[in-house]
C-alpha cells in the first residue's frame, strides 16, 4: 500500500484516540514511556545492532581514502532512498550527472543529486558543531526540495492511500503545535542518551509530524544517518537503510501505522534495529569488496603502465567511478594532456571505458561500477 500526497509517497502518525481524519493534535512529546521500548526483545536486538555498526566503522578505515566510500554509498543511499518516493532514475544516469557539465539532466535524477547535496550539507554541520538544529534540518528539506516553503503554515495536509483515495493519516495542523512538537523532537535528538532504539523512535516521530509539505520521508532519512554521526556510531555517512526500507516497505508502513493505532513500539523499534544490523553487515561486505578491487587496480597499473602509476591517480578512479580529464588535473597535479594521456592509457589496458556525454569524454571504472550495482 502506497501513501501519497500529491506523487509523493508519506508516511503515518500517532494518536491516543486515532482517527484519520482529524488532526494529530494528541502527539506525545517524546521520549515514549520506558516500559514501552525498553523490553528485552528490544535490549537483544540493540546489542546486536550495536556490535554490527561498531564492525563497519573499524572496517571503513580498511581504505585509506575514505572520500571512496562516500561518494559511492552516498550516491546508491541518495538513489534509494528518493526510489522510496517514487523517485526513479537510473544508477548510470545518476553518475553520469555527478561527473558530467551538462544541464539536461531528467528531472528524477536531478532529485537524486539534490539528495545527496543535502546530506553532505548535513554532514558538514554534524563535523562542526556536533549539533542538529531546527534549522539545520529545513536547510536540508529546502536543499532536497529546491523551495523555501519551510514549515507548514497552512491547514489541508492529509496523507492519502494513491489507490482507494481514502485518507490514512492527517498530521497536526496548527504550526504552533507543529514547531513545539519540532523543539522537543530537536531537544531529544541532542540530549545525552544515545541508542539506536532512538534512531527509530526519531524516524516515526519526525515521519509522523510530518513537518513540511513536502521531502518529509526523504530528509527524515537524512536525519537517520546524522543521528549515527552524531552520536559517534561511525565516523563517516556510509550506513543507510533506505535498501533495506524498498525491501520490506509494506511492513515499513505497517509497522509505523501500528504505533499510531496500538502504540505498538517494540515491533516497529525491532524493525529498524535489525535493519541497521543487517544493513551495517552489507555495507562491510561491499567495503571489503572495495578495496580487493583497489588492491587489484594498483597491481594492474603498476604492471601494465608503470610509467604513470600513482596511488593518487588509482584512488581518483574510485572516488570518482565516471570519471573526467578535471579530477585527474586536479587530484595529481598534472596539465590536460598529461591527464587525458594517463586516462586514455588506462582505457588500453582495460580499467576504463571511455564514452561522450555532451562535449565531455567520461571514464568508466568498469568493475567498480559493477560491484557497486551488485
């Protein structure tokens, strides 16, 4: 079942006495009552997405250039995470448009980018201030939504089943209850206590007071990953659960809908625990695959083209996988046709495949992007 408002897909709230149609004026404030996501089913799970993300952030530093596993994960993360939307586009086109100066870019794809813009913007504001503002998270719904509208101020949000057209969920309408449920949810996200039973209640808190008119899913997302940075569960933005979200995205809205009917906390906080597990033990997989393949690239230029080998020159072909005459300039310091020679030279021994989009000649690091699809 897909939830819509307008073409995008949204999602549920939270009420003692719950009705659809009416305004969720009865929100609680958070955090939830202990009983209620403090049980031992919850306890177990948290230990064991606990240890799974403590595993991926030592496994992260196994490559010694970490702007790899950013731009790569960050991208398949701004991917999925817009799909959950109905966003579609594809990973070629997506790549194509972070390497490429060209301005007709599809619409969706372009949605995607400013995804990812909106994250790294997000992730500059953890690094300097250890903080996430109110503020902060309408800078990131402005940038992943190209609009200023910020905070509803107007009545008439519902969020509507696409295919019955009956209304599923109406969030608060009045922005004075919207900005103080917003203050409390910010106090309780910065505040010392730092589980990752907390990353959930979060999510279904912002989800459910679905703040903005529109880009409420995606940057409730964003704030996940933040909420990791924040609070030291890694270093850099490379866990992400909107895979694991398109994977069972039936329970995903199942379980939300069931806290705001039965204040059923366990299951949904269960949910999203074992989704960081099972995510964090994918992610060290693709990690390790990562870097054989790094391994494997250096072998390969130094016994094949000796002569402009550099560990810079390798590592640039994997933080950029379509990648350009201008990241080579600029990554190792070399004038044009000196960079254009070393690409082409990788192109004759196999590494890279060259194509034209618009006027620019991209370069495709042909097994990365094939293990970054897998």
């Amino acid at each position: 079942m897909l939830l819509t408002n307008k073409t995008n897909i949204q999602i549920i709230g939270h009420m003692k006495t719950f009705n659809s149609n009416e305004p969720n004026i009865n929100l609680p404030l958070l955090p939830p009552k202990s009983s209620l996501i403090e049980t031992i089913s919850i306890l177990k799970q948290e230990n064991k997405a606990v240890s799974a993300i403590a595993e991926l952030k030592g496994i992260a530093n196994i490559i010694p250039n970490q702007a790899i596993l950013i731009n790569a994960i960050v991208l398949q993360e701004a991917k999925d995470s817009s799909e959950i939307e109905n966003i579609i586009t594809t990973q070629d086109d997506l790549y194509k448009a972070a390497a490429a100066s060209i301005t007709n870019i599809n619409p969706a794809t372009k949605e995607v980018i400013f995804y990812r813009e909106a994250l790294y913007v997000g992730f500059k504001k953890i690094r300097e201030r250890d903080l996430l503002s109110i503020n902060d998270i309408i800078e990131i719904q402005k940038i992943l939504v190209q609009n200023d509208a910020g905070i509803r101020n107007t009545p008439g949000t519902a969020l509507i089943n696409d295919k019955t057209n009956e209304i599923i969920y109406t969030p608060p309408q009045d922005q004075v209850v919207i900005n103080n449920l917003l203050k409390n949810f910010v106090e309780y996200l910065n505040d010392k206590e730092t589980s990752l039973a907390k990353m959930a209640i979060l999510h279904y808190q912002f989800e459910t007071i679905h703040p903005f008119y529109d880009g409420n899913g995606r940057t409730g997302r964003i704030v996940n990953i933040l909420f990791l940075l924040l609070k030291d569960y890694l270093d850099i933005p490379i866990l992400y659960l909107s895979s694991y979200i398109i994977k069972n995205k039936i329970k995903y809205y199942d379980l939300l809908l069931s806290v705001t009917k039965n204040s059923n906390w366990e299951d949904w906080i269960l949910y999203i625990l074992e989704g960081i597990e099972i995510t964090a033990k994918e992610t060290i997989i693709k990690i390790k695959n990562i870097r054989d393949l790094l391994d494997k690239t250096i072998e390969t230029v130094k016994e094949k083209a000796p002569k402009i080998y550099s560990k810079e020159l390798v590592e640039t072909l994997f933080v950029n996988p379509y990648c350009k005459v201008e990241f080579i300039i600029n990554s190792i310091n070399v004038e044009r046709k000196a960079a254009s020679r070393y690409l082409h030279r990788l192109e004759e021994i196999g590494l890279l495949k060259s194509y034209k989009v618009g006027k620019e000649n991209i370069f495709i690091n042909i097994e990365l992007i094939q293990l970054l699809k897998e």
